[in-house]
C-alpha cells in the first residue's frame, strides 16, 4: 500500500506542473543576440528580417532598439511596429500536442509619440490575446519605461508552434517588447488513468 500512495504522489508531482528551473524554450527571448547593433539609436528592420537571431520579422517589420529605450532585460528591446501598423516577429519552436506553454513578456511603450495607448497582439497555436499599454498613464519615459510583465499561455495543436507579436495600434510609435521567455507544462492526465496508473505500478512492485 505504501508503494501505490509513493507511486501515485511521483506522477502527481510530474503532471500537470511546471519543470522549475528549465531553460526557455525559445532562443534569444531578451534580443541581445543580432548581428546588428543600434549604439543609441535604433535599427529599422523591414518585413522578413533574421537579424535578430532566432527570430524573423513580419508584416512591414520592427525597429530594434539600442540604449535610446531602457531595456527591461540587457540593452535592447523592440518597437513591435515599424512605419505602421502590423509589424512584428515571430519565432517556432518544438512543442508537443496537447500540452500547455506559458509565454512570459515585458511590454511597455516607444513613448516618443502617440497613441497613448499601444496595442500588441501575441498568438501561438491558434491562439491569441490583445495587450494594452497607455505609456501616459504609466508615466513612460526613455530612462522609465516602466515595463509591465504579463503571461500568457497557449495549449500546442502542433509538435511545432509559432510563437508572433504583432503591432495592432496605428503610427511609428508602437508598444514596445522584451524579455520574452517561454515554458512548457506536462498535461494532467484523467483521473481514471491516474489510478489505474498507480494501480499498475504498485501490482508490478509486489511481484
Ligand atoms: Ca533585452
């Protein structure tokens, strides 16, 4: 009996919880890794860039951030929109089907311009969610962004998924992204198999 309670505490323990400590499942979730460097200005990257790695831009592209934006992680950061709206980047990676993937991100504002409020779209696995940052009502300065941190999470549908942030509102002044880092979480199983599973293992140990 002791057997079946310790077997049945080990799969709880794995199902249905978060690996501690794993390492992200994207690459370059900061954007510190480019072949370009911005100085104290920015890049403009247009549609269908690699130069930050890991990632592609998409859309009418992002302007990559050097010092001119304090970053929320490292030195650099992204503005999700480049010369308007429905700019962005994108990067796949592996995922197993049916399991949840949680998105962590930072978001604030290039603030150097209107509209108060900045609107990004992240989707993945046919899933998505609009997020909001007004930089007036932050108080959003150069030095002080003021970063919001948000998740998010996504189940996969794929053994591979695109993880995409894309700019919805209007103008060059777009939200601004970094620190984006990506975990994955075993699904829980169904009860029943729960126990029959414990049952199994406990019937193998007495014999
Ligand atoms: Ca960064």
């Amino acid at each position: 009996m002791l057997s079946v309670r310790l077997n049945t505490l080990i799969v709880s323990c794995l199902a249905g919880s978060a690996i501690a400590g794993t390492p992200s499942l994207i690459i370059n979730g900061s954007f510190e890794e480019s072949s370009l460097n911005p100085g104290a200005n920015w890049s403009v990257l247009g549609g269908g860039d690699t130069s930050i790695n890991g990632w592609i831009t998409i859309g009418s592209g992002i302007d990559y951030f050097g010092t001119i934006l304090n970053a929320s992680d490292g030195i650099h950061s992204l503005d999700i929109n480049n010369l308007s709206s429905g700019g962005g980047i994108s990067q796949s990676f592996v995922t197993q089907v049916g399991w949840t993937y949680t998105v962590t991100f930072d978001m604030a504002a290039n603030m150097f311009g209107g509209p108060a409020e900045k609107i990004m779209n992240v989707s993945a696995g046919g899933s998505a969610e609009d997020f909001v940052f007004d930089y007036i009502a932050a108080g959003s300065t150069a030095q002080n962004p003021n970063w919001a941190s948000h998740e998010w999470s996504f189940v996969a549908t794929s053994t591979s998924s695109t993880l995409q942030f894309t700019g919805v509102s209007g103008s060059v002044y777009g939200a601004a992204l970094d620190n984006v880092y990506v975990t994955g979480e075993v699904p829980a199983p169904p009860a029943l198999g729960l126990i029959g599973l414990a049952g199994l293992m406990g019937t193998r140990r007495r014999r």
